[in-house]
C-alpha cells in the first residue's frame, strides 16, 4: 500500500500534494471508501462524530475533498458478510479515508473484519489516516494511548510500518500533547518515533519514507 499518516487530515497544500502523488492522478477521478469505525471506541467518540467525519464536516479534512465517488466501509459489519462481497468494493477502491478515535479498537476490528489480512495486497491503493487511523499502522502505540482494551492485551497495532507516531503535537486543546511529553513517551517505544503536529503528515511509498509538514515535528530513535 502507499500510505499518507497524518495528524489531522488534509490541513494544507503540502500533504493534499503528497496525497496527490500517492494516487497518481487527480482526487476528481479518484474512488474512495471511508472507514468511521475507530470512532466508535474512543471516550470522545460519538454517532454525531462518526456522521460529522463521513460528510465531511470535521475539522480534519478527508472526506469532503472532492472525491469521484465516496462509500462508507464499516468494520463492524464486514464478519457478518461473505468476502466474496465486500473484498470487491476494497478491490476496486483507490484510496481508503481512516477515521481517528481509538487505535487498539480499530486494529482489533481491522483484524476480526479480515481487511487487515487483505492490506498487503493492495499494493495500488493508497491509505489516508488522521490520528488513530495513522497510528493503527504502527508496531506500538504506547501505554500513553490505550483506552479500550484488546482481549490480547498490550498496545500492539498491525506494524505495516517500523515506527510510531504521537499525534496532535501541540495541540491547543491538548496541552499535554508537548514535546518533552512526546520525548517520554517516545524513550517507552522499542524503535523510531515521530512527533507530528496536525500540519504534518507521513508519507510512505514503495518503502520511502517522507515528512510532509507546514508545521512541526520531530523524530526520536532508540
């Protein structure tokens, strides 16, 4: 997959470029499917928020970005169909939008609805997440983001890429998304980290990895 991992959506011309790039033509020709799911699992989640981030208007713009065609893939729903059925509509979708919300309970639905099993095959398509829909794609997430809890247990995501994010750095609404409190979570992940504020994003093609940023950020190594 070619993916773009972002802080807070498309917030400027740098990453709507990257994300450009990524699909090799223009958003106007471009088929996508929104996924609402990892909403649903965290505290601040909601049916308005779900509703908000598929008609595009939250303030972390994905889905309103002029799309050719924009249909909703629910996680929860996809164990109770045959894949015959909805393998197709992945298929033959060219970007998939992720929404935020809770990492771990995403992966978890990712993993039961089976679409994690079929990421590694959609070497066309290209995977847009904000927040949690970024982190998800992650070896760890940090004991810092756990809120719903897996039956497994632990902080562990699917690892489709070899480093972990902290997200909303400096945040308004956050103060306690700061640098230095980025630095102590980042020195509990056993690999790379990065730091990305909602002007940020992280973009990964053919295993080439690219900060595209308008704002700030910072990369910790072990």
């Amino acid at each position: 997959m070619r993916l773009l991992l972002t802080s807070a959506g498309i917030k400027n011309p740098s990453i709507e470029d990257a994300l450009v790039d990524l699909l090799g033509k223009p958003i106007a020709d471009s088929d996508a499917l929104c996924i609402p799911t990892g909403g649903y699992g965290s505290p601040y989640g909601s049916p308005g928020g779900a509703w908000r981030f598929i008609s595009g208007k939250s303030d972390q713009p994905m889905c309103e970005l002029g799309w050719k065609s924009l249909g909703v893939l629910e996680l929860t729903a996809l164990p109770s169909l045959d894949a015959e059925r909805w393998v197709p509509w992945v298929r033959e979708a060219d970007v998939l939008l992720v929404n935020g919300g809770d990492a771990l309970y995403l992966c978890h639905w990712l993993r039961q609805s089976g679409l994690a099993d079929l990421l590694p095959s959609l070497h066309e398509t290209v995977w847009v997440g904000f927040s949690a829909g970024s982190m998800v794609l992650t070896p760890r997430i940090g004991e810092d983001f756990v809120g719903w809890k897996p039956p497994s247990g632990g902080d562990g995501t699917l690892g489709i890429v070899d480093f972990s994010i902290f997200p909303h750095l400096d945040h308004e609404l956050l103060p306690e998304n700061t640098m230095a409190e980025a630095e102590r979570w980042a020195a509990g992940i056993p690999g790379p980290a990065y730091a990305i504020d909602d002007q940020t994003a992280i973009k990964v093609s053919d295993g080439a990895v690219e900060v595209v940023s308008e704002g700030h950020w910072k990369l910790f190594t072990p």
